[in-house]
C-alpha cells in the first residue's frame, strides 16, 4: 500500500510541475505519459540517483549539498529520456533548466504532500498511535 502512495505523491508532484515550468510538457497520451513518468522516476531515484550521489559526493560535500538540486535535475532528465526513448511516450524535459526547476517543484511539492499524509507505525498501518507498549513491543 505504501508503494501505491509514493507513486501517487509523485504522480501528483509530476502533475504540478507540468503546470508551473514551461519547459516541461506532454505530447500525446497525458494520463499514460504522466503514471509511466512516475513509475520510472521512481526506479530512476532508487537505482541511479544513489549512485550519482556517491560519484558526485565531493561536489556535494563542497557547496553544502546544493549539488543536490543538480542530481534532481539529472535524475529528472534522464526519467524523461528514459519514457520518451523507452516507452515512446511524449513527457518532454526541454533542457537542463527546465529540469533543475522542474526538480525542485516536484521535491517540494512532494514533500508538503508526504507533511499531510498521516505517519505509518512499524507495522505499516496508517494513522495509528504510538504509545510506550507499542514501541517496547509488549
């Protein structure tokens, strides 16, 4: 269930970023185009991106994590390459710009999503409380 969720914070992210930075567009089928984006991004940002952030470290490290937004946009780029390429889907990414911008909307966006959703417990249930019990086990 929790996967459901994820997906659909970063569809929801996706969706705003399409709306606000102009060089982020759909050509063609819009609701395919947006939930395969998704599911890509979303393999994209557990594959990859660790591995981006591994090599560019220093660079991280460097400007006090501000690096970061570049991984975003690279991220974000290469999941837009991947759909129109792979899947011959029409979500275009125009350039770097568009991406890095593009990044941030979709990480923001996704992060005020994620402060409303109610927090899981270790057994993965939605909206339940922890108490001294729970924690302890007992």
């Amino acid at each position: 269930m929790r996967i459901v969720v994820r997906w659909l914070v970063t569809l929801a992210a996706l969706i705003v970023a399409l709306w606000v930075v102009p060089g982020i567009r759909i050509d063609g089928n819009a609701y395919l185009a947006v939930a395969i984006m998704a599911v890509v991004l979303a393999f994209v940002n557990a594959f990859i991106r660790p591995m981006l952030r591994f090599l560019s470290c220093g660079a991280i490290v460097l400007t006090l994590g501000l690096f970061l937004l570049v991984v975003n946009a690279l991220t974000l780029w290469l999941a837009s390459w991947i759909v129109q390429n792979w899947f011959h889907l029409g979500f275009v990414v125009d350039g770097f710009w568009s991406a890095f911008w593009g990044g941030i909307i979709i990480s923001v966006v996704a992060f005020l999503i994620n402060l409303l959703l109610p927090e899981e417990d270790e057994r993965g249930k939605r909206g339940a409380a922890r108490n001294s019990t729970d924690v302890m086990g007992r």
